[in-house]
C-alpha cells in the first residue's frame, strides 16, 4: 500500500501454489489495484500443464469476482494424477461475500469452473461424491447483511459440477438459522 492508503500499481502477488501431479502445477495470482471506491485483486488460476499455459481470471468465472482473493484450499485426491481441487475467495474489506472454484485434473484433462456468489456462507463436499456441492448462502435485507455478528437465514443449494458448467438449483424448504462465524473459518466443509 502507498501512503496514500491505495494498493501500489503493477503488483502480481502468488497467493497459492499447489502440484496436482507430475506434470501440472496451479497458481493463484493476485494483480490488485484501488479503483474509486474499492480494492480490486483479480486473482487469476493459473495451470500450467507441460508446455501448455491456461489462465482463468475469477472475475470472469464468477460475477463480480474481480474484488475476490483466495482464503480456503481444500483437495480431493481420487488417485497420484487425478482429483479436484475447491478455492473459497473472500472480499477482503469486509469478508462477507465469497465465490467459490473447482479444480478437476486427471491425465487426459484440467479445467476450471466457479459457483454463484454467496453471502458469508460456505460450500459443503461429499467425499463420497466431490461432484455434488451444497453451496450455502444468507439471505436477507442490505442491514441483516451488514451486521456480521447476527444470525441469518441460510438458503442451501444443491450444485452439481457436470463437464462443462456448474449447474445449482435452490433447495426447497426453509433453511436453516445460523450465526456466520460458524462459516469464518471454515468456509469448505469436507464430510
């Protein structure tokens, strides 16, 4: 940060770096900047498999992703060269909205692919079945939003990661009432 409270220009900070085999390496990158009223970090995923190259910015993944930064990694490893990958990205200033992204690899194949935004929620993994996620998200008025210590009303939807998209759907029901520290620290739940 400058002294005048702005994120200096030009910056490209890796904020994760994992192997997902022999041959396949992932980056998160942030490229922050401060716009008029915000910070942006536009956290990239970054795959690099043998000589290939392929970026996948989360801004464009997920709506309004650009102010994203990554908080939680999670791995499902099904063998030595296959599995997928979760990422939970926050905004930073006041952590109340999250995005999600999975990474699937195995040797023929990478891809990359994002969750609907959710409101100081988490997503919830079936080690049994890692393509079926419940994506759990609050829901309320601007001011129940704004106070990060009150209970809130939570929607659940049931998201499958299918080969080319992640299709979810709202769970029927009423939800449930919870406090969303409950979600703070653990915004990737494996069961």
């Amino acid at each position: 940060m400058g002294t005048d409270g702005n994120i200096l220009a030009g910056q490209a900070i890796v904020q994760a770096r994992l192997v997902l085999d022999g041959n396949t390496n992932v980056k998160v990158v942030e490229y922050p900047r401060s716009l008029k009223n915000f910070d942006s970090y536009n956290s990239t995923v970054i795959i690099q498999r043998g000589q290939e190259r392929k970026e996948y910015p989360i801004g464009r993944l997920i709506k309004f992703g650009s102010n994203l930064r990554v908080v939680e990694i999670a791995s499902l490893c099904t063998s030595s060269n296959q599995g997928t990958v979760f990422l939970a990205f926050e905004t930073p200033s006041v952590a109340a909205t999250e995005g999600f992204a999975v990474i699937r690899f195995s040797p023929g194949a990478v891809d990359v692919q994002a969750f609907p935004m959710a409101n100081q929620g988490r997503i919830v993994i079936s080690k049994a079945e890692p393509d079926k996620v419940e994506l759990w998200s609050a829901t309320g008025s601007a001011s129940q939003m704004d106070c990060d210590a009150c209970k809130k009303h939570y929607a659940v939807q049931d998201c499958n990661v299918g080969p080319q998209s992640v299709e979810c759907k709202q769970r029927s029901g009423p939800g449930e009432v919870l406090f969303p520290d409950r979600f703070m620290g653990a915004r990737i739940e494996v069961r």
